[in-house]
C-alpha cells in the first residue's frame, strides 16, 4: 500500500511541472527575435571629373616657329671693388619665361593662327651655348644648323628664335650672364641690386635656313633707351630681394615676378622688328 502511494505523489509531482510549462490556452509563446542585421551603407559613386575638352588640332600652313631657349637658369652673380671678388652662380628655374616668349610673339601678331610653337630635342642648344671655341664656330654650333636639325617636318617660312647672351657691364670688366641679377659694392651699406635680361632674337627662312638680318630693328626705341639719363626701373632691385644664398632664387616670387616683367620689357621693344614684313 506504501508503494501505490509513493509512486502516486510521483506522477503528480511530474504532470504539476508539465502544466507549469504549458502556456496558458489562447496564448500566443513570444517569437524569438532573430539577432538584427548590421546596415551596410553602400559607398557613394564617386563623380566622374569632367571630361577635358579636345584641343584643337593646328591646321592651316605655319608662317612662324617660335623657338624660345631662355627659360632653364637664372644667373645670380656678385661683385666687389676688382674681378676677383666676382662670384656667379647659375640657378635652375621653372618660371615659364618660354612661355612669355610666345605668348609674346603671339600678342605682337594679333594671334595669328599662322605662329606656331616649336619644339626641340633637349640638349640640342647646347653646342650653340658652350661652343667648342669662341674665335672660330664649328658650323655645327651655329643657331640655323641647330634649328634645322630638328624642324624637318615643322614647315614653317620662318623661324624667331629666341636666346640669351653675355654681355659686359658698363663701365666694368664683369660680364652678365643671361637672364638673372647682380649684387655690386663693397660692405653692406654701399652695395646695390640690379637686374638684368640679355635675350636676343633671330629669325632663320625656313627653306634656305638663311639667317634674315635685320640690321636696324627698333633703332629709334633702343636708341631712347640708351639716352636715358637715369637706370630704367625695371633694372632697379632691393638688396632685400637679392637670393642669399643663390639657390633661394629659384623660390622668390617677387624676383620671379620681376624679372618677367623685364623680360616682357625687352621683348615688347625688339620683337615688332623681327615680325614686319618685308
């Protein structure tokens, strides 16, 4: 009789838990809610850059080539009381003086369609720049051989071609270099600054590869010019704008700004010369 009633009160032990667990009748168990997911935002398109307009192409027969090799350094030299306290630096420079030399000539010929910018192999100046010998040129150092060894398919009936030279400082011994600026004096307090642009142009047929001379190019402007009584302006430099150390040049925005400005100068007198017609 014990047994009976011990396994009783273990059958209702276990129906009392199964009830326990059942939820109540209508009831609805709440779902299991699934782990959310991580919202991926999808990268924005980057917008396509505007598609370069087409340069248009050169057409139409070339009346001129301009050829400009002024532009690579800049000359910084100083001087004392005799030649042997000269010191001269050549600073290379990206200041697009090329660039002003045909932007110059076009300016000069109303934007002729006809003028052309040329060209040219690097290095192929330099036997006309450092020369063998200075008495006697080999004709392979001559501006007309170089010019020609490299505009076979140019075309053009002329050629400007723009240079610099050396030229002797007044009144001294000392040569200036090209394109660039000078420092004279003795001490700090009687020292001055100047400028200077030696650029030279020369207009080469473009069949026979003749030089055109032009003897008496703007006499009347280089002639005022030489009269004057007090320095031209543009040649005029604050000894604070003068790079110390040469290398300095190359970043001076105001002797950048300067010097274009003096080579605009020589270039606005000369070129009219080289560009009537004959």
């Amino acid at each position: 009789m014990l047994r009976i009633a011990v396994s009783l009160i273990a059958l209702l032990s276990v129906l009392s838990s199964a009830v326990a667990q059942t939820p109540p009748t209508g009831t609805t168990p709440p779902a299991q809610t699934a782990p959310a997911k991580p919202v991926v935002k999808k990268a924005t398109p980057k917008a396509k850059p505007a598609a370069k307009p087409p340069v248009a192409a050169e057409s139409g027969p070339c009346r001129l080539g301009v050829i400009s090799v002024i532009g690579d350094h800049y000359s910084v030299q100083k001087f004392g009381i005799t030649i042997f306290e000269a010191e001269a630096s050549e600073v290379p420079i990206d200041w697009g003086l090329d660039d002003l030399v045909f932007a110059r000539v076009r300016a000069a010929t109303n934007n002729d369609p006809g003028v052309r910018r040329i060209a040219y192999p690097k290095g192929v100046f330099e036997p006309f720049y450092n020369p063998k010998t200075i008495l006697i040129r080999d004709p392979g150092e001559r501006l007309p051989v170089i010019v020609r060894s490299f505009t076979a398919n140019a075309n053009c009936e002329r050629y400007l071609v723009a240079t610099t030279f050396k030229a002797e400082l007044p009144n001294s011994h000392m040569t200036l270099n090209g394109i660039g600026t000078y420092n004279q004096g003795v001490g700090s307090i009687l020292r001055h600054s100047h400028l200077f642009a030696n650029v030279a142009i020369t207009l080469i047929d473009g069949r026979s590869y003749e030089e055109i001379k032009r003897p008496f190019v703007n006499f009347g402007a280089n002639f005022a010019a030489g009269m004057r009584l007090t320095e031209d302006p543009l040649n005029k430099l604050d000894n604070s704008l003068f790079p110390d150390p040469p290398a300095a040049a190359s970043t001076n925005a105001a002797l950048r700004e300067r010097t274009r400005a003096l080579v605009t100068d020589r270039l606005d007198r000369g070129l009219p010369g080289y560009l009537k017609d004959d």
